[in-house]
C-alpha cells in the first residue's frame, strides 16, 4: 500500500508541476513578460512547485525530517543526478549572463543553511528573513535583461507560446495546484510508512525517494532541453529552483510550520550539498564546458551519497 501512495504521489506531483508550469507561463505572457523573464521566475519557481508541495505536506503532517529531507535532497539530486544526466545527453557551456549573476546567491543559500540549521531548527522568523532575501533575489537577477542573442533565441523558442483562450490557462493552473496537493499528500504519508517498514529515518527517505519524486519536473525538462542543445534553459532551470528551493519553499514552509532538523547525518547532507555547489562553480561561473566524462562523475557522486545513506 506504501508503494501505492508513493507511485501515486509522484504521477500526480508530475502532473500537477507540468500543468502548473504550462498554464502558468501562458498567464506570464499574457501580462507581457518577456521569454527570457519567464524562464527564469515563472518556470524555476513552478518546476520547484512539487517540493513546496511535499514539503507543506510533511511539516503539517509531523514528518519534519521529511520536509527539511526534501529540499535538502533536491538540491543534492539537481546539481549531481540531474545535471550529470544532462551533461551525459550533451555536453553543456553556457553563455548566459544570468547564470553567473544567480551562482553567488547559489553559493549563498547553501552557506546559510549551516547556520539556520545549527541549532537543528527553522523558525517562523528565519523562515520570513528567507522570503525576504528571495524578493533580493528576484530583484537582483532582473536588473539586467541583456543577454547573448543566442540566449534569448533559446528562451524564445520555448517561452513565447500562443496565448490560449482567456480561461483556459486560469483553470489549469488552479487543477495543477490540486495535483499538486493531493500527490504532496499521498507521496509524504507513503514515504513515511516505507520508513517504518525499511527501518531507515525519515530524513533518509526526504533525502532520497521524496526528493527523486519532486524532482521529476527539472529532471524532464532539462534531459528535454539537454536533447535539443539548448544548455542555458539546462543550466538556468537547475540553477534557478536550486536557489528558490531555499529561499522560496523552506522559508514559506517554515513561516506556516517551524521546522526541525537534527542528528549528525545533517552536516553531512549540507556538506555534500555545499560541496556540490563548489564543484559546479567553475564550470557555471566561467562557462567552461561541462562534458559527458564530467557528467558521468556527477552521477555517480549521487550514487555513492545515496548508497551512504541507506548502508549507513
């Protein structure tokens, strides 16, 4: 039955953020936001819908290790599982400006984290100084629209989508909200029970099997981008909901319900998510390329982190 609800909850998770996402981006448009804006507020914050989802879910539910597992674990799995994937499909170097302006707020978000979890604890307070430095965030990243001709020609290509009938994108983002909801709540409650049955911690599960599930939408998008050579949408996507991961959705979980992280495994899920960060810094920051043989070393740092975990 715990499989059940698991399955269950990652389908409609997927559902749910692809629908969100698709709708949203024509209301985006609607209102005359450029392609290029679009992809990096709309798009980055709708693909990172499903761990706001789950992770509403786990904290209202009393599964704290759960919701911090989730987001901690998302941004583990896009910067090694999912880029090194991308990487593998075709080689990535990116020439967007944007990219180096979001990699300091990056590397930000992921040193902050060891100091709002010291005490093992997100509060309310910590949580609205995260919302806060989300709208920096957006602020600073819009400053400057000017990018590379062939960076604004790869966000046109996929952002500037027909305008649809005036309800229609209303009501597909209102049941890609319901999706998303009800796939939250039934991925959390199997997750636990699998918990239970496995013998592991709930943290392990938040770290592994949620954050995977959640993480459907930028792993799909970006193997679909990766395909059509398109590596600024790759990178700007991973990037992008990286950053909102924190600042978005563990500061709004922690403004509706504070949440606990504790244990000495801690440290070592924000010390591989931080070095992590490191490790795609120069290739983000510079533009270097990232190869399939630098690929192939991401996916398997993922796998040796999530072999520690369970064999741990």
């Amino acid at each position: 039955m715990a499989w059940v609800l698991v399955a269950l909850g990652v389908a409609l998770l997927y559902w749910g953020g692809d629908m969100l996402v698709r709708h949203a981006v024509v209301l985006a448009r609607r209102i005359g936001m450029s392609p290029l804006v679009v992809g990096l507020t709309v798009v980055a914050f709708g693909t990172s819908a499903p761990e706001l989802a789950a992770t509403l879910a786990a904290a209202l539910g009393g599964n704290p290790q759960v919701a911090y597992g989730n987001v901690v674990g998302s941004n583990i799995a896009n910067l090694s599982l999912v880029l090194g994937l991308a990487a593998l499909v075709h080689p990535l170097r990116t020439q967007a400006r944007f990219i180096r302006r979001e990699m300091p707020f990056l590397l930000l978000v992921s040193l902050v984290l060891f100091f709002l979890l010291a005490d093992g604890r997100v509060g309310r307070l910590e949580g609205l100084l995260l919302v806060l430095g989300l709208v920096a965030y957006l602020v600073y990243l819009l400053r400057e629209k000017e990018e590379p001709p062939a960076v604004e020609a790869e966000f046109a290509l996929e952002y500037a989508r027909p305008l649809a009938a005036s309800w229609a994108p209303i009501v597909g983002v209102v049941l890609g909200v319901v999706l998303l909801t009800v796939g939250a709540s039934s991925m959390v409650e199997g997750a636990a029970a699998l918990a239970r049955a496995w013998g592991v911690s709930e943290r392990v599960v938040g770290l592994t099997l949620v954050a995977l599930g959640t993480s459907l939408p930028e792993l799909a998008s970006s193997l679909a981008a990766a395909r059509r050579g398109e590596p600024d949408l790759v990178l700007g996507n991973l990037v992008g909901s990286n950053v909102f991961n924190v600042f978005a959705i563990l500061g709004t979980t922690a403004l509706v319900h504070p949440i606990r992280a504790d244990g000495p495994g801690v440290w070592i899920d924000l010390a591989v998510m931080l070095g992590l960060v490191l490790v795609a810094w120069p290739f983000l920051y510079t533009g270097l390329r990232l190869g399939r043989r630098e690929g192939a070393v991401l996916l398997l740092l993922y796998l040796l982190y999530v072999g520690h975990l369970y064999l741990s």
